[in-house]
C-alpha cells in the first residue's frame, strides 16, 4: 500500500514532531536547572540567579556530599535492593509468563490464574494490611521488606507472556518432539529469543527499584537501612539543613540548602542516566510488545 504524500499527512507528522520535542524539553529543562544548582555557588542559588546554566562555578557541594557517610551507605542498600529485587523479579516474571502464555486446551486454568494477576493490578488490601503483614512475616527493617512485596510485577507478566505468544509455535514443537520439556524449552528457546523484551523489563524493574522511596520510609525503622530514595526524599523535606559543622570556612560561603540536595539528587539519579542509553535499542522493540505485527 503507498501511503500519499498529503499537505494533511505532513501536517500531522510535523504537529507530532513539534509535540514530542516540546514535552522533551519539558523534561529535560528541570534536570538541567537541577544541575546547574548543583554546580552554582550558594549566593547565587540563594538569590535565584541559576537558571540553565551554572552561576560562580563550583564543585563545593559535591565535594561535601562525597564526603557524608550517610549518602554511601544509602547506596549501598539501593544496590543490593537492586541486585536482588531485578534478580527475583525477573526468574518470577519468567516463570509467571510462560505458562500464562499457552492456549487454553493447554492451560485449562489460565484465564482463572490471568484474572487473580489482573484484581492484584486494580486492587489491594490498604497500607495498613501490607504494613501488618511484612511485620509478621519477621521481614521488617531488611531489604526483603523492599522486594519480596512487588516480587512479581503483573504489568511485566503481561508485556512478556504477549511476547510469548507471538514466538514461532514451530519451535516448540521441534523441541517437544526431540525430547524437550517445558523446563528446556523455556530456558533454551523462549529465553534466549526474548532478549528485547527481557532488557525492557529489565530495565522497567531496575528503574523501579532504583526510584522507589516509599515502601523504605514505612518498612525500615532505621535511617541507616534507608535507600537511596528514601534518604533523598527525607533531605528534601527537611527545613533545618545546617552546615555549621563544616571545617572548612571556605565552603560555608559555597554551599547552602539548595545546591546540597541538587547535587545529591543529581548524584542519585546519575546511575540510572547511565545505564539507559545502552538498553534504549532494546526498549524501543520492547515497548510495543503488545502490537500487532505483519
């Protein structure tokens, strides 16, 4: 089919191209401002100066967040919630998936068992029940209270067991026919040629541990057990900030409130900047998982 080339047709792709590069700008121009706070003297932050570009340049407040015990030890704890939470997510979502993905003559319970994993999307039990249950299942104040409640995320289920769906049967049954059980067959074909969309959930999960906050506010009765977002979120909404126990004089005039948290939130949100770009290739084939293909 040869698609005309109309003055409505460019019309429509150019208003498209005009409203996605606007709303990147839009989301892009606050971490930039961020940045440049960050970088910014504590004059020129206090007085409103920085906008998108860095005021009285300095690393000063940078050099005083690298030094805070606190900042690396809530690092630590995000990256072994990562580590673990990314690693029992996706062996469950695997798992979930597979068997979520045959047809109903093979599956006879899986519209019961899909509809069980739908309620949890839509519904839930309230804070105060999740709240009751991760204490006396003994798991409060550890990093499995930031794990094992999201352990299986019904929204990557789906995007994968559709991937599932749209695999050559064929393959399959060659494997059935050489011997293959279900156990071969998903570790050695269905895994290896789901790579896109295993790096898209990959990345969905990784994000998602990486920026969740508030399950360690309520699930870690310590500030010591704090991710990283968590111990972000608390220094944000703190209004006492003080630096009066600084040694050096010269950063007194250098850092203040605002450039602080800018450079810790930079700090925080630099991992996850980093890795994106690698896995981008992978997630704009996994994003349309759930489309029709010709």
């Amino acid at each position: 089919m040869i698609e005309r080339d109309t003055f409505g047709r460019r019309l429509f792709f150019g208003s498209n191209y005009l409203f996605l590069t606007i709303l990147s700008i839009m989301c892009i121009l606050p971490l930039v401002h961020v940045l440049a706070i960050s970088f910014s003297s504590s004059a020129a932050a206090s007085a409103g100066m920085v906008k998108l570009w860095p005021v009285d340049f300095t690393l000063s407040s940078y050099e005083y967040v690298l030094e805070k015990k606190e900042f690396f030890r809530a690092i630590l704890v995000t990256l072994e919630r990562v580590v673990i939470g990314l690693s029992v997510n996706m062996v469950l979502t695997v798992l979930v998936a597979y068997p979520l993905s045959k047809e109903i003559h093979k599956f006879r319970g899986r519209t019961i068992y899909s509809w069980v994993f739908v309620f949890t999307m839509l519904f839930n039990g309230g804070l105060i029940p999740l709240y009751m249950t991760v204490k006396y299942t003994g798991i409060l104040d550890s990093v499995w209270a930031l794990v094992l409640p999201g352990a299986v995320p019904v929204f990557n289920v789906i995007l994968l067991l559709n991937f599932f769906r749209g695999l050559p049967k064929e393959m399959e049954e060659a494997a059935f026919m050489d011997g293959a059980g279900h156990w071969t067959t998903l570790w050695k074909i269905y895994v290896p040629m789901s790579l896109p969309a295993l790096a898209t959930i990959t990345l969905f999960a990784t994000v998602g541990h990486w920026n969740s906050w508030f399950d360690g506010l309520i699930f870690m009765n310590s500030p010591d057990h704090y991710p990283l977002q968590s111990y972000l979120q608390t220094i944000v909404i703190v209004k006492n900030f003080t630096i009066s126990n600084l040694d050096n004089l010269k950063m007194l005039a250098e850092i203040d409130e605002r450039t602080f948290k800018a450079a810790q939130i930079f700090l925080g949100a630099l991992p996850i900047l980093m890795v994106y770009p690698f896995l981008q290739r992978f997630f704009m084939k996994g994003i349309v998982l759930g489309s029709v293909k010709e």
